[in-house]
C-alpha cells in the first residue's frame, strides 16, 4: 500500500521498500524517522512526493488509487540472451516498486515477495564464487495481490514481451 498521508505539520508516507526510494525521498526533501512513523516530508513537497510514487509505484499515493485492487496472474516468457526483467544481480526482483522474489541471506534458494504467490515454477538463487543473483525461470506463473487498478498499464509495460500480465477479478474495498 502507498498512501501519501497530509497532517497540518507534514506529510508523510506509507509505502513498502524500494530501494530507490531512500535517495529520491532525500531529494524531495523527506526525512526517515524510523519504522514506527517511516517518511515524513514539508507540506511544500507534495508535488515531488507524489511524482515520486508514481515514478517507483505507479501511483500518486491517493487513498482513491487504494480503493479499486485487482491480482495480477504474470507468466514469465523472457527468451532473450540477457534477462532484464526476471532475473536480478545482488539485489531482489522488483517490477513497478513490489519484490516479485529475493534471495535468502544464505544464498541457498529464494522467496517471492510479499503478495506474490507461484502458481507454478518458483524463484531460484544462483551463486559463484564472486555473485550472487535470483531468477525467476521462464514458465513460471505467479499472482500478484492487491495490485491498485490504475497501476496494471504499468505492469504490462514493465513486463512487455518478457511474459504475459492477465488481470483477475476486481476487488472493490471499502
């Protein structure tokens, strides 16, 4: 969930981990106070900070973004010599700002992220002597919950021609 939150002193955010996120939310001026409050930012930012979710998110932070959900069932086909999308070097696979798999400290396999369910397949962990990578191997289906509605476009560019995005049942909240 990102929610941009407006108090009369701040504004704060409510969003997962990305790991861009710590040096644009410097740049827009925000401040980490922790996990309990997480973000904070001057009232005068909340046009960089909503252009901020929608570049790592792809939404502008708004409750009404939360409140129309669908899951998103991808199918990974990425068949090109260099892997982009599905396949991530020391670092987790993340598409449109959510952990789709990383791989565990002790480099013995991997996770998928949180929301993220494999239907079929399932993300491995590759190691050498020097590096380390996860991967999530063609074939593979996974669900990915509570995708906000306005943001599935933007799955399905990130995706492009490395796999297939079908859009489940919505879930209206509220």
């Amino acid at each position: 969930m990102v929610v941009v939150r407006a108090t009369a002193a701040r504004l704060e955010l409510e969003a997962p981990y990305h790991p861009a996120l710590p040096y644009r939310a410097r740049r827009a001026g925000g401040t980490w106070l922790g996990p309990a409050t997480g973000w904070v930012f001057p009232l005068g930012a909340e046009q960089a900070l909503r252009a901020l979710c929608q570049d790592i998110w792809a939404v502008d932070g708004s409750i009404a973004a939360m409140e129309d959900m669908v899951d998103l069932q991808i199918t990974v086909d990425e068949r090109v010599p260099s892997r982009s999308v599905f396949e991530a070097h020391e670092t987790p696979i993340y598409l449109v700002g959510r952990e789709i798999a990383a791989s565990l400290r002790n480099l013995r396999g991997a996770r998928p992220g949180r929301g993220v369910r494999f239907l079929s397949g399932k993300p491995r962990c590759f190691t050498s002597p020097s590096t380390w990578s996860t991967s999530i191997p063609n074939g593979a289906v996974f669900e990915l919950r509570d995708v906000p509605r306005c943001a599935t476009s933007r799955f399905r560019e990130a995706v492009s021609d490395a796999g297939h995005v079908e859009e489940g049942t919505p879930r209206i909240e509220g």
